[in-house]
C-alpha cells in the first residue's frame, strides 16, 4: 500500500471511531504496572481490567508486571522511573497506597504520576481460619482486650485499609492501637496462604479476595467493615456487633508522569469504554465490586480529599 493510501485509511477509520486517533494509538500495546504480587485485589482488578480492553477493542495487547511490596510504593516507584512520557503505561492503584504513602513517607511521590479513573469500590472482611479456636468476632475482640499482642491480624501492608480497621477496632474497644500485632503481606495470595494455614489469628481484605475461601468453608467470616449488610451477603457489620467501625477500599488507574493533555484524555476515554464492557461487568459482579467511575478532576480532587480524611482516621486510630 502507497504511503498516502495509508495515510488516508487511518484518518478515515480515526474518524469513524468513537475515540480518537490518538487514543488509537495508546490502547494498541498497553503496559500495565500492578503493584502488588499476584493473587490480590489489585492483581485481580489490572487482569480484570486487561481482558475488558482487549473486549472493549481499546487494546491489541495487555502486558503486565507485578511489583509488591511497601503497600505498592515499590511498584509505584519502578512505574514512575521507567514510564516517563510513555502514553501507553498505566498503574492499578487505590486506597491502600495512600495509607502506605502516610506510614511509610516513600521517596517518590504519587503526585507525579498522572490519575485518570477510579473504577470500583469495595469493603473489607475479617476470617478467621478454619480450625481457629475463635468462633466469634466478640471472642476474639475478649482475648484482643486480655493480651493485645496475642492476636494476629494478618493483611495487606502496613496502612492498608485492613490495617486501618484493626487499628479503629482497637481504639473502640479500649486497646491501645500501637500495641496491635499486624502482620503485614506483599500481596492477596501470600495473606490468604497464611490464613489457610493459620498462621494469623484474623486476616482481613477484599471481600472479593476470601469470597471463594469462606463459601467453601475454608474460612470463617467474621465481619465486614461496610456501613451496612452488603447485598446477597450474609455477614454482620462490625457496627451491627457494636464496634462503631466503617472504612471502604477503593481501586483506580494512574497514567505515567508527564504525559500530555491529549494523551491523559485518550487513556481516560479507554477506560471508561473499557468499565462499560460485558467482561469487566460480569467480573463486577462475581466479585461484588460496586460501580464507582470518576475520572478527570474530579477524580484528581477526590483522590487529595481521601487522602487528607485517611490520614485524620489513621492519627485518630493512633497510627501515626
């Protein structure tokens, strides 16, 4: 085909498609930062994610790496330095890494990354393992009052929302936050393992993420830290049993550091038809990840905003 052929091929299909010939060309090879180690909530949401693009037709090929560690400040770290400029790289970030970033003060700020959407929002459980000698989340809140250090709490890094919740538990019931005994994980996969194993007295994450275990009677769920019973679920809220406790999780997209305008909105746009997929619908559900898209400056507000009010639970829960 003659160059001007071509030429003219592309600026009719740019035309006859509902993104722009720019967004074209970033969704052809996206590269995907996942900064966590596989088999977690942010593992789970990037393949998720993956597969609606390449349904959505916004993508021709989806790569991915996993870099876990320091509630995903590591991954963010590699993302930012290797990313520059680059229209086509994209980072599955959300909540656990803001309250990361506030414990852990890494050097290299997300503000430099580019935010583009938020996707879902989730609340937490607590299990206990299947041959735990607790039957009850007032069982193990008894022994937490008697002897803090010989609870367990089994999660994500330190300052992840699960963290958090433990940390808000304790100050509600009396116990002095700084002497919890968290144990801290690099990804989903390791925490559940060690669940299953009962290495932790309580794990908590993604209710997504133990779903499988606790209808296969693998795990015990104890309680989740919704405001309210979550729908097809039957699990209490902590506030149900009297501990005044509710945090959310939230997951979403951060595109690379600068980046152009025109770029950012073509990442966005595929986004957004990628959440609109029958693929990442179906996944919403069978995970029970509620809808919650945002974008643009709104989502750049929203994520300054929830970063200043985890930081007031966090210094109120004595954390920090």
């Amino acid at each position: 085909m003659r160059r001007d052929t071509f030429l003219k091929s592309m600026a009719v299909l740019a035309a006859s498609s509902s993104l722009p010939i720019s967004a074209l060309a970033a969704g052809m090879n996206v590269k995907m930062m996942i900064p966590a180690n596989p088999g977690g909530g942010w593992d789970g949401t990037g393949r998720a994610l993956g597969k609606a693009l390449l349904e959505a037709k916004v993508a021709e090929t989806v790569t991915y790496e996993n870099k876990g560690g320091a509630a995903g400040a590591l991954g963010l770290a590699q993302f930012v330095n290797a990313s520059k400029g680059d229209p086509n790289a994209i980072m599955i970030m959300g909540a656990v890494m803001l309250g990361g970033i506030i414990t852990g003060k890494p050097p290299v700020s997300l503000s430099v990354a580019t935010p583009l959407v938020r996707l879902t929002s989730e609340y937490n459980v607590f299990v206990l393992p299947a041959n735990s000698p607790f039957k009850s989340m007032k069982e193990v809140i008894e022994q937490l009052k008697k002897d803090p250090g010989s609870v367990k709490w089994g999660g994500g890094s330190r300052g992840s929302t699960e963290h958090i919740a433990a940390a808000m538990i304790a100050r509600e019931v009396g116990v002095d936050p700084a002497k919890i005994n968290y144990v801290a994980f690099r990804g989903g996969g390791e925490a559940t393992a060690a669940i299953l194993g009962g290495n932790v007295t309580v794990g908590g994450s993604g209710y997504s993420e133990f779903s499988e275990y606790i209808n296969a009677g693998k795990m015990k769920a104890l309680a989740l830290t919704s405001g309210a019973r979550l729908k097809g679920i039957n699990i209490p809220t902590l506030k149900e049993l009297g501990y005044n406790v509710e945090i959310g999780n939230w997951r979403g997209v951060y595109g690379a550091p600068g980046i152009t305008a025109a770029q950012r909105k073509a990442l966005t746009d595929m986004l957004l038809k990628a959440a609109k997929s029958k693929s990442w619908a179906a996944d919403s559900e069978k995970n029970n990840w509620t809808a919650a898209v945002m974008s643009g400056q709104e989502f750049e507000d929203f994520v300054d905003n929830d970063f200043a009010s985890l930081r007031a639970t966090m210094v109120k829960a004595g954390m920090i």
